[in-house]
C-alpha cells in the first residue's frame, strides 16, 4: 500500500486505475496518506514532503528553524530567507497558460515567454 501512495507523491506517470477509486476521478492526497509514506523519515524531509504534497504550510516555520538550527543560522534574516527558499523549493512553478510547455497555439507561450515557468514578480 505505501508504495501506492509513494506513486501519488510522484509528480508524472501515475497509474490512476491502480489507486482506490478507479478512474473516474482524481485521487486525493490527504495528510494522512502522506504521513503513512513518509514514516521513518527524519523531521526535516518529512515536513518537507508535508508541505509540497499536502500542502500543509502551518509547519514551514518549525522546518525553516531547523534547517537554519542545523546550518548554525541563527539571524532573523536567515529564518526569512528559508521561508522563502521553502517557498521557491514546494511551489510547482509550471506556467499554467502553457502547462511547462513554453507553447501556445504554435508560438511562443507570452506568459512565460517560453521558458514554461511562472514569470517572476
Ligand atoms: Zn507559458
């Protein structure tokens, strides 16, 4: 079962026919399920995993400080600076006109001008 829920984690290539549900819907993630396939992890890759697949984002200041804990940063700048790195690293930055393509309609995608990113704000 854990290697099924693993499979939800993955970003492409999921057999939906293979999860409970079948194919007439997208399964969900939920917290639980997350939690069952990351058990064994050590705290920093579990909250991690937490909040990109569940999107659990009230533990990104309990990751933020240990990571910086762990890399001695001890400077309030530093824990701001990890939030938003936690940030860069669990949003999927996929352009949603485009789907990562860098395309549209045979030409260059104007709302990432082709790189299939979100532009920068
Ligand atoms: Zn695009």
């Amino acid at each position: 079962m854990s290697e099924n829920i693993l499979a939800l984690l993955a970003a492409k290539g999921i057999n939906y026919k293979a999860m409970e549900g079948g194919d007439k819907g997208v399964p969900q993630i939920t917290s639980a399920m997350v939690a069952g396939a990351c058990a064994g992890l050590d705290r920093i890759p579990y909250l991690l995993v937490r909040i990109k697949y569940s999107g659990d984002f009230s533990v990104i200041n309990e990751l933020a400080e240990l990571i910086c804990r762990r890399n001695d940063y001890q400077s309030t700048q530093a824990r701001h600076l990890m939030r938003a790195a936690i940030y860069e690293v669990v949003s999927d930055n996929i352009c949603n006109f485009c789907n990562g393509t860098g395309i549209t309609r045979r030409t260059k995608c104007k709302s990432c001008d082709g790189t299939g990113h979100k532009p920068r704000q």
